[in-house]
C-alpha cells in the first residue's frame, strides 16, 4: 500500500494521550509501592519538575534571538564566535596571565590584585585584544582608578577598551557587612566616560548564591542590586540607557545543567523587563562562574565534572563570559595543570562539541522554557518583595534572613544525602592521596556567609584524619555475598563519608566467623549487615555474641529487627547526624 498522508505510518498505530501513559506509568509503579508524586521533584523555589513535558506544558513564547525580551540571546547571531573565556587570577603573576592568553583565554578576571600590581601583572598583555575586569572588594575605587590609568597610558584607541573596572559597593555591603560606597562608585564613573566601550559595575550574584541562596533568590537580590544602582547613577546624572550600558551581573553556573540554563535565560528576561520599564531596553551582560559553593576539597577531580556541567549549561543558557574555576580552586592556589584543565574544558565545549554552532539550543524545549518561565516569575515575585522592603541596601537584612532558611533546607539535604556529593557524601576515597596547594588569599567576611556544600562532611574527614588511630565500624556481614552486598556497600559508603574505616567479615556461615573477624579488626561499634530474611533468622544471635565480644554498640543496616540495636542506618537516614554521633561515641575531636 502507498503511503497517503504525511504521517501515514505513525497512523497505523493509535494515538496515545497523557492519561493513557500516566496509566501505564502509575501501573508499574504500584508494584513498587510508589505513586507518580515520586517522580515530581520541587527545586529550593518551590517549582515542581515534572517526569514529562509535552506541548500542554506551555509558556509564553520566548522571542527571537537579540530582541527583548533577550529569552534566547543577547544576539541575533548568537553565540557565533564563542562566549569570552575569562580565566580569574587572584596572585599577581605575569608569567600565568600570558600562559592562559597564549593557551585559549580570551578575557582576564583580576581579583584582589593590589593596584600597584596592576601595570607589572599586565605589561605583556595587548590591551586592544584582551578586555580585563578588576575585582578588589572594598577597595575598588583605588584598583578602578588605577587600571583606568593603565588603559589611559598604553597604547591603545579609548574606543577600543574592553573590560570593566569592577565597582560592587553593594557586593561588598553583602560580602563584609560594610556600607555601600557609592560616592567611590561616583568617582569611577567620571574618570571612565572617557572610554565608551568600557563598564564600571558589576551586579554580583554569587554572595547570595555562597551564602545558600535558591536561583531565584540569586536571581532575585541581583536584579534588585542592578535597579539600585540605576537609581544612583541616574541621580548623579547619567541618562537611563548610559547607565544601563555601564552595567555587568555575575553569576553563579552550578552542575544542574538544565537549571543554569534556564537561570541564565530566565535572567535576561528579567533584567529586558526592567530595562523597559526604565525606557532603556538592552540585553543583560552575563559573566558566567562556575559555582564555588559546589567544588570539594575531597576528591577535587570530581570537580572537572561539575564545571564541565556548569560550563556547558552556562554556554547553553547564553551567557556572554564564563569563568570555569580550576579543580583545586577550594584547596588553595591552581597549579599549572588544574589551570590548563580549565582553559581546555571551555576550549573542547566550544572547539569540539560546537556548543556555539547553535542559536539558543535549548530553545523549543518543553521543560526548558516551562523552567525559564517558572523561575523568572520566582525570581521576580522576590524581587517585588525586597522592593517593597524598600530595595537595597535596606532589605539586606530580609535577603540575609531568606537566604539563610533556604540554607537550612538545603543543609538538612546535605546531611541525609539527598542532596548527594559524589566523592565526599557518596562514594568517597578513604585512600584518596591529599592534593595540597599554596594557600589563596583570605577571602573578606562579616557580611552573608561563604559555604561549601561539601564543608560538613569534609571537616569530618579531617577530625578522622588528624584522629590518633583512624575510627573503625566494623561490618558484621551475614551470610553469603549476594545476601548482604547491597546493605554492606551502602553501610560502607555512609561511615567513610566521615573518614571512619569499614573492616568488613566477609562471607560468612557461623556467628563464631563473624565474632572472630570482629576481634580481629579492633572495632569498638558495629553494623549488621544481609538481607532481611537473614535478620528473621541470625540478627539478635549475632548481635548479642558482638557484645559479649566486646562490642559497646551494634547498628543495623535497615530499618527494622528483633535484635536489641543502638541505631539504624539507612537510605534517606540523618547521615551526617549518625557519624557526628559515632565520632563522639568514639571519643574523636571534631
């Protein structure tokens, strides 16, 4: 038979709809004790992510590429040439600033490099060819003032400067606590009129993503501190559309790809909505960084994955700079290596994968403008909140106060890994050789705190570490492989998440094999291991033998026995709770 309509094979078979797979899905999921609500996962903005998305899913529609409201781009072209790889440096050094603009850098973050550093650090760098973007803190009128200097001294045309002077007065208000200088910012702002090209501001995002914040908080204070600004710079007399012009957001790109994706889409269209409102459309200018808040001090090389995905992601998402932080960003200085990793993670997303080849790719996408939408009005309903609290600086106490309970959600999710950190709170190394660093400078405090997700479970790991003789819970494992490898690995998994040892008995038929291996091991607590017939049947005999073993406290693995246990550790249990508890028992200092 010849095909008659354009979907004449797709026709041979019955159209499915939405109810027919829930059917089907909820089918297989009642064998398994789960409903459908399982599959629904809430993000730290209350938005619901849904298994599926299909085109009921709608959103409003997202534009073009390069017209407000900027959804999908700051360019009609795109992301044709790449976005700008800005590498940071943080050490005045000139010989690591021309290795990574000889190596695939195209942009230089310089943070808190003192302003007499400045013109030694850059004396090799053609400026006309390199934009540069300074960071000092507290002290960014004297740094701005001086690489205004330098622009003005080299050789190159006003109009070519690229870069921006790094001014944050209401970043530092939120790092230190201190107030905002914005007569320093009003200084900085006459002296670089003489460059055109040139921005003043940077609207940081990532004190309130270090300090625990959702995107759309982040989101949310940023977009706030942006419209701040614009009032003070059109109060000393700029126009609407030149201030806009001389501002720069930062923001944080984490390892929830789809998440960084939709936060830096969702961003542009928030900030074209303010620029309407103030008569100055204009697209957001983006700079990219790879979360510090999510890097590990442990197993550091896990962190080439998640900047991986946060690069990728803030790629995707459309931002026009991004800084991939180096692997050991969290131990101390980057090494040669860890700097050279990070140039190239951006050169093979760009140079291999051809992420820029593609205008807006995550455009179209069900779940990705559903996100984009869902986390613009978030993100925009806490930002009318700090407005009404009458904008910054005043609501800094409001955004302190939200961000630190987001924190406490999030840090309960850490604790019992549902939140997991692959390398610390799962998985983890105990024979891991340490990477050691020189030290970075001391980061300023007194303002919104700097966490790292991993921090709790790492401070362990050194208390365990530092510990005289290495902690040890000893695995009563009962029965043959198959019977207890599952519950074993898991109970493994849990106690060297916090540096404690898991001798383990192995295969074993009688409870004598499993006191004999006990004694062997040196162990003070521990943790029966098999499956939940074996317990029915050999739990409380071998628990009671541990004991008269010299065993002061049994575990299970599992949630339920006959045997007299002093606590259970299971999937979804207060993991960070039991080990503080077993390092205490133990008489470890932590």
């Amino acid at each position: 038979m010849e095909p008659t309509g354009e979907l004449a094979l797709a026709a041979e078979f019955p159209a499915p709809d939405r109810a027919q797979w829930l059917e089907l899905v909820q089918g297989v999921l009642r064998k398994s004790g789960a409903d459908f609500e399982s599959l629904v996962t809430t993000t730290y903005d209350g938005i619901r992510v849904q298994p599926l998305y299909t085109a009921a899913d709608t959103a409003p529609p997202s534009g073009f590429p390069g017209l407000p409201p900027f959804t999908r781009g700051s360019r009609p072209q795109g992301a044709v040439d790449g976005w700008d790889v800005r590498q940071q440096h943080v050490v005045a050094d000139r010989g690591t600033v021309m290795a990574d603009l000889e190596n695939g850098v195209t942009s230089l973050w310089l943070k808190n490099i003192p302003a007499d550093r400045l013109d030694d650090v850059l004396a090799d760098v053609y400026l006309d060819l390199a934009p540069v973007v300074v960071d000092a803190g507290a002290d960014f009128r004297a740094v701005g003032l001086e690489m205004l200097r330098v622009w003005d001294q080299r050789p190159v045309l006003a109009s070519e400067v690229r870069g921006n002077v790094g001014a944050d007065p209401f970043g530092v208000r939120a790092r230190t606590g201190a107030d905002a200088d914005l007569a320093a910012l009003r200084d900085l702002v006459a002296k670089a009129r003489e460059f055109p090209g040139l921005r003043v501001v940077v609207v940081d995002g990532l004190p309130f993503h270090e300090a625990g914040g959702s995107d759309a908080q982040e989101l949310g204070a940023s977009l706030a501190a942006g419209v701040a600004y614009l009032r003070a710079l059109t109060e000393q007399g700029l126009s609407a559309q030149e201030a806009v012009r001389l501002l720069e957001f930062r923001y944080a790109a984490t390892a929830d790809q789809f998440l960084t994706i939709a936060k830096f889409r969702a961003a542009r269209r928030l900030w074209a909505r303010v620029t309407e409102v103030a008569h100055a459309p204009s697209p957001q200018a983006q700079h990219a960084v790879t979360s510090p808040a999510m890097m590990t001090r442990r197993d550091p090389w896990v962190n080439m994955l998640r900047t991986t995905l946060a690069c990728f992601g803030a790629g995707l998402g459309g931002a026009d700079a991004v800084t991939v932080l180096p692997f050991d960003h969290a131990i101390g200085l980057p090494d040669d290596f860890s700097r050279r990793i990070a140039r190239n993670t951006q050169a093979l997303l760009l140079e291999e994968s051809k992420l820029a080849g593609v205008i807006d790719p995550a455009g179209g996408s069900w779940y990705v403008e559903r996100l984009t939408d869902d986390l613009a009005h978030a993100a925009w309903a806490w930002f009318r909140e700090i407005e009404a609290a009458g904008g910054l600086p005043r609501a800094f106490d409001l955004v302190a106060d939200r961000i630190a309970a987001t924190w406490e959600k999030r840090r309960a999710n850490l604790a019992d890994r549902t939140d997991a950190i692959t390398g610390v709170s799962e998985f983890p190394n105990l024979n891991e050789p340490a990477v050691v660093r020189e030290p970075a400078p001391e980061e300023p405090s007194g303002g919104l705190p700097r966490i790292r997700h991993a921090q709790a479970f790492e401070a362990l790991r050194d208390a365990a570490d530092a510990a005289p003789e290495r902690p040890k819970v000893f695995l009563a494992t009962l029965g043959p492989v198959a019977a207890h490898t599952a519950r074993a690995t898991f109970a493994a998994n849990l106690f060297q998440a916090g540096g404690i040892e898991t001798p383990h008995a192995g295969a074993t038929t009688t409870v004598d094999e499993v006191v004999q291996r006990f004694r062997e091991s040196g162990a003070r607590i521990a943790c029966l291991c098999g499956s939940e017939s074996g317990y029915a049947e050999s739990a409380t005999p071998v628990e009671q033998a541990l004991r008269a073993a010299g065993a002061e406290r049994v575990l299970l693995a599992g949630k339920e026995s006959e045997a007299r246990i002093d606590g259970h550790v299971f999937l979804g249990c207060a993991a960070l709770t039991i080990l503080e508890d077993t390092f205490d028992f133990l008489g470890v200092q932590r």
